[in-house]
C-alpha cells in the first residue's frame, strides 16, 4: 500500500509571514495653529486619523483614538481580525464620548479612521470618514476607500459631477464620523487578499490639494518609501497646505530577519528617565489640548482600580478558555507602559498622537473602565462577568430608555412636518413644459431627494415653439399659480398674447369717451350728437375690481 502523500513533498520551502515596510510622515501645513492628524504604522497595523472640532479636542480625539489602537499591530488573531478591529474602533469611539463626558469643553470633537490590520494572509480594512486608502497592485492605482461627505453622496445620486466636488461649498462636511454623536457608527469593513509587493496609501484630507494623477505618479516611479512620503508632503506644502497633511506610505513584503533595520522603520526609544522624573513629566506638561489630567507614569491601570476600593478582575477566570488578550490590559494607554510597548516593536508615530506620547499626557480614562472595554471587546466573550454587568446596568438602563423615547418622538415629529409640508405642496400650481407643449403641473418644481413634488395635470395645444423667446424662457423655469384657476389664466394669456401676464385692457383709465349735455363734439366724419343725449363709449372699461385681479 503506498504511503499516503505528504502536502509538505510538494513545496519544501514554507511561506514566510507577509509583513509591512512603511514610512511616515504628519505636517501641520500652512494655515493652521496646531496639528490635529494623528498616524501610527507597523508591521501589522497602519491608522490614519484626521482629528476635527477646532480648538477644543481635534487633537485630542485622533492622539486617543490611535494610541488606543495601536497594540493591535500583532499578527496573530485566530482568524478573527476584522472583528477586533473593527470592535477596537467602536471601543474608541465610546472612549471619545467617556473623554467628553469628563471634559465637557472637548464636546463636538471627532475624527476619521482609516485602518489596515495585516493577519494571517489577509488584509482587514476598516474605514469612516473622509480619510483616503489608495493601493497600487498589478499596475492599477485604486482608491479603496469611500468618501462618507455631503458632497459624495450629491455624486453617488448623480447630482454632482466628480469635477465638481472640488469646489463645492460644501465638500468638508462629513457625513460619518468617529466621536461623541453617534454611539455605534457605521463603519466600511473588509477584508482582501493580499500580494507581496502591494502598495497602500494611506493620508488624511489635506493631500487632496495635491492633483490626483501627480499623487499616482508619485507613488508609482518613488521606489524608496521614505522619499516618496517626503515628497507628497513637500508638494502639499507647495500647493498651499491650508489644512493638516498626513501620509503613510507601506508595502507588502515576506518577513526577513533583516526588516527592523529597514530605513523606512523608526523605533521609538525607551524612555532615559527614571519612572519617578517620567511622572513629573507628565504632569507637568500639557497634552494635545489638556483633554483629561494625565495619569502618572509609574501607575498602572491595576493601581487605579485599587484605589477606588474595587480591584480590577482578571481578563480570563478559572476555566475559561485562554485568549491571546493583551498582557497589559487596559493599560496600554499609560505613559509609561505606552512607552514601553512602543519600544519594543518597529514602527512610526506621528502627529498629535506622537506629541502626546512623548509629553505624557495621554488622553484617557480611569483604568477601570478602560480595562473593562478592553476584556470585553479584545476576548469577545458572550458571559460577561455578573457582578461587572450588575455594576452598570443602573445607570444605562434609564439613559437607553430616555434615549429611545426621545428618538422615537422626533421621528414622529419630522414624519409629521413632512407630511404636512408634501399636503401643503399640492395645493399649489405652475405652469411648465412638457414634450415641447405648455403643460399645468400640480405641485412644486422640487425634488424631495427621490421624490417629486409635482405631477402632471393638463397638458395644453400651446407648442412651446409657438411661443416668444422670453415667454419660452420663463415657462421652462416655470412660472407659479396661486390655484388651478390661476395656472388656467396664465395658459389663456399664454394662447392669446403669447406672454404670461393679461392683455393691458387697463393701461389707460380714461379709455371711455363721453359727452356733456351741452358741449358734445361730433365725431369725425359724423354728426353731433343731440342736445341732452350722453354718445356711447368708445370702448368698454373694466373695473377696476377687474383690472386689479388681472394683475
């Protein structure tokens, strides 16, 4: 009996691990104050945030949101990658609303996320924003990313053309964002297959100032990754730069032993203090934009637990199943630990993220709850723990009701203003074209997103080509009627006089010719008439009740 085949005989040499060489690089550009982009890359991770809210937390909100995320540059999930990730970006965003809740000045603050996690084989994408993703395979250059702004959703109708956007007024309005507005956002997720020697373009919005097809060029003749970063940046910067520009430039490569010292690899270095003069750091220098009073760098989360009276519980109990749950858990966003990861592992950190990891102020929580969000959502376990649970659910049960009472009623009031707003629609007319005839519509000439505000209700013999210029005109731009009887007489004049208004029957007041018992002239050619008799009028004057509703 032949010994069964081994699939190993076939391809001896296994498949190394596929990894990420990147660079980057964060501007605060020409205009603005300070900078509110944040980035971070890895071998496994790469985040482009671009923060928003003005003075108030722009920083603040993109430094957490990355800094929260980036202990997920690992490659090793079980194949459940995408579902972390894309769970790491909501924990964020319930970060972002604990940040306002604590710092009510940080209200209104937000950030976009574009994200690559690099596990087993694929790439996970995850995506809010308008934040951009471009990849390089095979020769196409792509965008992968969707813009979630007013002005992308005009052109996904077919309201707008894409040449348009650029200088609409209204192409920064961002229509899903990461912040305290929305406690579950609607997230773009996927996840591809991935080819050695891929490129992928992350950037916040500041390099749209940049042409599209110089950017292509770029990234397709820069062989070196750090030059290519540098250059899209500098040309930013020539075109203006009146916002924040952040670029992370990666390519997909098979590990080798010699990667950490990759050029385009920066390793942040541990920090030369000790842990006592890290802490006065941190507490003496300010954050992003003082979000939240920074922790202590020699304190851990399991610390701050302790002194609230209530030790934080461990991620996993006796007999459950062991996960690969960070080490430090929910302690990743202390200084001091924060430091320690970040020298560990190749990678880059720029922008506010990077400003607020080298002064200690990192923007957080109580430790508690960070390492409870982060048992939660890192484990993905269905049995909470009970007493944990217990905790919470007094003050959320209320908060959910109250906020679902409130959503429903507003829902009830908008449905009923628009339908009073569509009933009082049809009680109006005008007149309009239709297949080159004047028509009578009811309605108004809107459009209510996909729904028409008028329909069709006579069509007339009156050829629009019979017509005069201007008349042509102000039909094609439809001209209003109080009622039906109104759109009727403009249609009558229309087919009469070949304009809008009536004929001028009251142009003169003084139209009637009449003579006086004593002095009454002969008309021309004729006789005069009779002493004591009044000659007929010359011709009929309307009144003036008339005259006025003709106008």
């Amino acid at each position: 009996m032949a010994a069964p085949e081994n699939p190993a005989d076939k391809d001896p040499t296994p498949k190394r691990p596929l990894i990420m060489r990147y660079a980057a690089r964060s501007d605060v550009g020409r205009i603005r104050a300070k900078n509110d982009d944040s980035a971070y890359v890895g071998k496994h991770l790469a985040i482009v945030a671009d923060g928003m809210g003005g003075h108030a937390g722009g920083d603040v909100a993109s430094a957490a949101t990355v800094l929260d995320m980036l202990h997920l540059d690992h490659g090793h999930y079980d194949g459940d990658a995408g579902t972390v990730l894309a769970d790491e970006i909501q924990t964020a965003n319930s970060l972002l609303s604990e940040l306002v809740h604590i710092n009510p000045k940080l209200a209104g603050m937000g950030t976009t996320v574009t994200a690559l996690l690099l596990a087993e084989g694929k790439l996970h994408f995850a995506h809010i924003g308008d934040s951009r993703a471009y990849r390089l395979r095979n020769g196409e250059f792509k965008q992968i990313s969707v813009d979630h702004t007013f002005v992308q959703r005009l052109i996904d109708e077919g309201r707008l053309r894409p040449e348009e956007a650029e200088t609409h007024p209204h192409k920064n309005v961002l229509m899903r964002v990461l912040g305290d507005v929305d406690a579950s956002p609607e997230l773009d997720l996927a996840t591809m297959d991935v080819e050695p020697g891929e490129r992928w373009l992350l950037c916040s919005d500041g390099l749209n100032y940049v042409a599209g097809h110089v950017v292509e060029r770029t990234v397709r003749e820069t062989r070196d990754l750090r030059e290519c970063v540098e250059t899209l940046v500098d040309l930013t910067l020539e075109a203006g730069a009146p916002d924040n520009v952040t670029v992370v430039l990666l390519e997909i490569v098979e590990e080798t032993p010699d990667d950490v010292r990759t050029a385009a690899v920066e390793v942040v270095p541990p920090p030369a203090a000790s842990v006592d003069a890290t802490k006065t750091d941190a507490q003496s220098q300010p954050g992003p934009s003082d979000a939240a009073p920074p922790k202590p760098a020699g304190e851990t989360d399991d610390t701050a637990s302790n002194a609230d009276g209530a030790g934080s519980e461990p991620a996993s109990k006796p007999g459950e199943p062991t996960t690969s749950t960070d080490p430090h858990l929910g302690e990743h966003l202390s200084a001091a630990v924060l430091r320690e990861e970040l020298s560990n592992r190749p990678h880059e950190l720029v922008g506010a993220a990077a400003a607020a990891a080298e002064s200690g102020s990192i923007p957080t929580i109580a430790g508690r709850t960070v390492a409870r969000r982060a048992a939660t959502v890192l484990t993905h376990k269905s049995d909470q723990n009970r007493e944990e649970t217990d905790e919470y659910k007094p003050a959320a049960k209320p908060r959910r009701w109250v906020t679902i009472a409130t959503a429903a009623a507003l829902l009830v009031i908008l449905g009923v203003g628009l339908w009073l707003g569509y009933a009082w629609t049809q009680t109006r007319y005008y007149i309009g074209e239709y297949d080159q005839r004047v028509a009578i519509y009811n309605g108004v000439s809107q459009r209510l997103g996909p729904i028409q505000l008028s329909t069709l209700e006579t069509v007339t013999e009156i050829r629009m080509s019979d017509l005069p210029e201007f008349s042509q005109q102000r039909v094609r731009q439809t001209v209003p009627a109080r009622d039906l009887y109104d759109a009727q007489r403009i249609v009558k004049n229309l087919d009469l006089t070949g304009t809008t208004s009536p004929a001028n029957e009251c142009a003169s007041p003084t139209a009637t010719a009449t003579s006086s018992a004593s002095g009454a002239a002969p008309a021309p050619g004729g006789t005069a008439a009779p002493p004591g008799t009044t000659a007929p009028s010359a011709s009929p004057s309307p009144s003036p009740n008339a005259c006025e509703e003709a106008k």
